[in-house]
C-alpha cells in the first residue's frame, strides 16, 4: 500500500529546486515553479502563502530582469486575489505597490491592466468604496508622484483619503511647476474634484494640509486669497444642504471663480450632489458669463422648489470663519 507524501514536504522540496534553479539561472523553470508552489499552497488552504509566493516571484523575476516571466505571474497575483476571496488588508496592499513600482512606467500597459483588476477586487469585497479602496489609491498615488507623474497621481490620490500625503504632493507640483499667482488654483481644482467624486474627507484634509504646509500660505483663515476663502465656506456649508446659501456664496465668489472656466461644470456638480440640484439644462451662455448662467439655473432651480430667491446683496448666512 502507497503512502501519501506530506504537502509539506513536497512544498520543501520544490522550493529547494526553485533556489537551484534561480542560482543556475533558469529563468523559465522559476517562473514554472513559482506556479507550482502557488497551486500546493492553494491545495492545503494556505491562501496566504500561496499570494505571498507570486509576490516573491514577481519580485525575484524583475530584480532578475525577467520581465516577460513577471508581468505573467502579476495577472495570476491579481485574478487571484478574487477567485481565492482573499480579504483586502494592508500587507497585499504593499505587495501591489511593490509590484506596481517594480514593473515601472516601462510596462505601463500590463500595470494598469493589473490594477482594474485589482481596483474590481476591492470594490467586489468593499462595495462602500465604490472607486475602489481608499489605501489602494494612497500607495498607487505614492508611486506615480514619485515617478513624478502628477496627473495620475492626482486621479488616485483624489480617491484616497490621505489628504496629508496629496497636500504635500500638491506643495510640490505647484513650486515646481507653477507659477507664483496659481498658488490657491492648485488647490482649488483638487477640492471641487474631490467633492466631484463625492470624497468630502478628502477634499476636506487636504485643503487643511495645504494651507498649512504651503509657504506662501502657512496661515489660518481668512485668508489674503478670496478663492482659499470660497474653499473655506463652501466646505463649512455641504451638511447644511442650504441651496440659497450656496448661490449667494457662488455669487459672491464671481470675480474668483471665473478665473477657470472649468469651475462652472465642478460646482453643477456639486450643487446636485450636496443641495438637491436638478441638472442644470445646457443653454447659450447669457451675456453675464458662464458662471452667471449657472447662478440663474441655480436660482430658477430654488425658486421652483419654493425658497426664497437670496440676494446678492445679503450677508452670507454661514458661521464666521474661525
């Protein structure tokens, strides 16, 4: 009668003809038992081991320069993660951000192809994030702004909520890249996308950062810059759900916000979102601008709704800055 052989052994033994076969530089058989090693984990319910070897391997297979090998086992680390129905937590977090740096913006492709998959992952088994983990986003942001790709960095950071780690980013770009007069437009766009995207955490931590770690702020509201004091209202009134309030900060901040054309489609946006707006019918631009006729859909939209029209020339009914 035939003994069945321990799995553990048999893991043993497979991980010392791995070691051999890295050492004599057989690349091919690597990346073959690496697969190997995966499958026996997965066979003794060690689910961890199992995404902790491909990692290894990836790891191994790039420092080696085998990229082909890697990228291939970064797609089985990524769908496995869903069939296995492994549990989203910090450690395969890092493993990703180690893969993702690893595979650099040489292989931008097959990264971010990586990355849907493991974005669906998390929204599958955390469906209160419904652009995917907030962590996720932290540390792929963390790879792109040190790869000094700002505009992805932007897009995953505006879905974290590490507003320290984005105001810094953002500190950053603007001294870098900036000019002197577009201080509070870094950080304007980065607050009215954020709401956007329905992250008011995040919008909320990283205009706080910003005004603190940026040098040519460093101060407390109210600020020199009118637009820093829009942000500033504008945050303090989204619980209150007050449409009038919202118009007579809007128009207010006329002379400030017309400085970016593109402001007029964030704050649509966020009057639906945060005050019960109606989409705002798209019509010819009025004579009084592109802001103007948002303030006049906003406020046919408050008069249909029965509140009382807001005068421009009333004080604005929010709390004093502190």
């Amino acid at each position: 009668m035939t003994t069945r052989t321990d799995p553990n052994i048999l893991i043993s033994r497979v991980r010392r003809t791995l070691n051999n076969a890295i050492r004599d530089e057989n690349y091919y058989m690597a990346h073959q038992l690496y697969m190997s090693l995966y499958s026996r984990y997965i066979g003794i319910q060690n689910k961890e081991a199992a995404i902790r070897t491909l990692h290894e391997g990836i790891v191994v297979l790039m420092n080696k320069h085998q990229n082909n090998l890697a990228i291939a086992l970064s797609e089985m680390f990524a769908q496995s993660l869903s069939t296995q129905r492994i549990i989203p937590n910090d450690d395969i977090f890092d493993f990703v951000k180690e893969i993702f740096s690893k595979l650099g913006p040489s292989h931008a492709t097959e990264r971010e192809s990586m990355l849907n998959t493991i974005v669906q992952w998390t929204i599958e088994f955390c469906p209160e994030y419904p652009h995917g983990h907030p962590s996720l986003h932290k540390d792929i942001g963390f790879v792109y702004w040190s790869e000094f790709n700002y505009t992805s960095a932007q897009y995953h950071y505006l879905r974290s909520s590490d507003g320290l780690g984005f105001a810094a980013m953002l500190v950053e770009l603007h001294r870098t890249r900036g000019f002197k007069h577009e201080v509070d437009l870094f950080i304007a766009q980065v607050v009215l996308q954020g709401l956007c995207v329905r992250n008011k955490i995040i919008a909320q931590s990283t205009f706080q950062s910003y005004t603190k770690l940026h040098p040519a702020i460093k101060g407390e509201p109210p600020f020199i810059l009118p637009l820093l004091n829009f942000l500033c209202f504008l945050l303090k009134i989204l619980d209150s759900g007050q449409l009038k309030t919202y118009i007579v900060l809007c128009e207010q901040y006329q002379t400030s916000l017309i400085r970016d054309p593109s402001y007029t489609e964030y704050l649509d946006k966020i009057g639906q979102l945060f005050f019960n707006v109606k989409p705002i019918e798209r019509r010819p631009r009025q004579q009084h601008g592109f802001l103007g006729n948002l303030l006049s859909t906003l406020m046919g939209d408050c008069d249909r709704d029965g509140e009382e029209r807001p005068s421009s020339s009333r004080p604005m009914n929010v709390e004093p800055l502190d």
